[in-house]
C-alpha cells in the first residue's frame, strides 16, 4: 500500500519541459522523409518516485492519434562495461497524448533517470515533467510507524506499573 495526496496541486513541481521537432528532408521528388526524434533523456537524475508526464503533437486532420510513446526508469548497476557504467531500464510504462499520465514507480534504488521514446511518426513532441514532491509512504513505513507507535505504548505502560 502506498499513501499519497496526489490531489494537492501544491505536492507537484514542474522538473522539466522541451519542444523537439522531427528533422525533415526533402527529396529530389517533392516528398520529405522525416528523421525521427531520438529518445527524450531527461537531463538529471531524479530521487522521488511518482511523475506526471504529458506528451503533445501536431495530429493530421484525417488520424486519430492516442499513444504517444514510453518513458523509461533507468538505473545504474555499477557493472562496469567498456570503461563506463551502464543504467539499466527497469520498467516502461505507456503514455498517452495530450493527458496527464500518472506514473509510480517502485523504489528499487535511491535515484534513477528517466527517458521518453516518442513514436518515430511525430513532427514535433512537446513533453513536460512533474514530480511528486508530497509525502510517499509505503506500506513498509506505515506499519514500522504502528509498530513503534505500539511499542512506545506498552513500554510507558510497564514504566507506570
């Protein structure tokens, strides 16, 4: 079980936003060839665990577009390969275009880094980022709480006996 209060606007911070466009080549025919946007890496390394992503596109008048692409959670092994350490993708998860998609992640590790794979038919991707700033407890937390909380009670029982 986790406890948030994921409704408190004041619990989210705006942690990054870009607007990339695909690179077009024209051709020799009239036709352009689109190259697509490479994977969105978030430049920094995050410590909270629950995002907020949004992904915006321009959709052709005659398509109906809904996916907009994966994030991944990245984390370092310390396995050292070819002189650097790798970062590992631990889970992706779907994301839909033009909502709020609401991503929790499990705490593995003390910090990890994120990526946004958009699909390789967007011109442009708008991508913005929040995090949960409020409080996160666990189920493990919560019940170490009673616990202590249940000790601390029979302890200043025994003492007032």
């Amino acid at each position: 079980m986790r406890v948030v209060e994921l409704n408190n606007s004041n619990n989210w911070e705006s942690i990054y936003s870009t607007n990339i466009n695909a690179v077009s080549v024209p051709m020799q025919n009239g036709t352009s060839l689109i190259n697509p946007i490479p994977e969105i890496v978030v430049p920094f390394v995050l410590d909270k665990f629950i995002l907020a992503v949004s992904v915006d596109t321009e959709v052709p008048n005659d398509s109906v577009w809904r996916f907009a692409g994966y994030i991944n959670q990245k984390i370092s092994t310390g396995i050292v390969i070819g002189g650097g350490q790798d970062a590992t993708s631990v889970s992706g998860r779907p994301l839909f275009l033009d909502r709020v998609n609401l991503i929790l992640f499990q705490k593995i590790s003390t910090s990890y880094a994120v990526s946004i794979r958009v699909p390789k038919w967007f011109p442009r991707a708008g991508v913005t980022v929040w995090q949960y700033i409020g409080v996160d407890d666990t189920s493990e937390e919560i019940l170490l709480t009673q616990e202590f909380g249940n000790i601390n009670f029979k302890l200043d029982q025994l003492l007032n006996n």
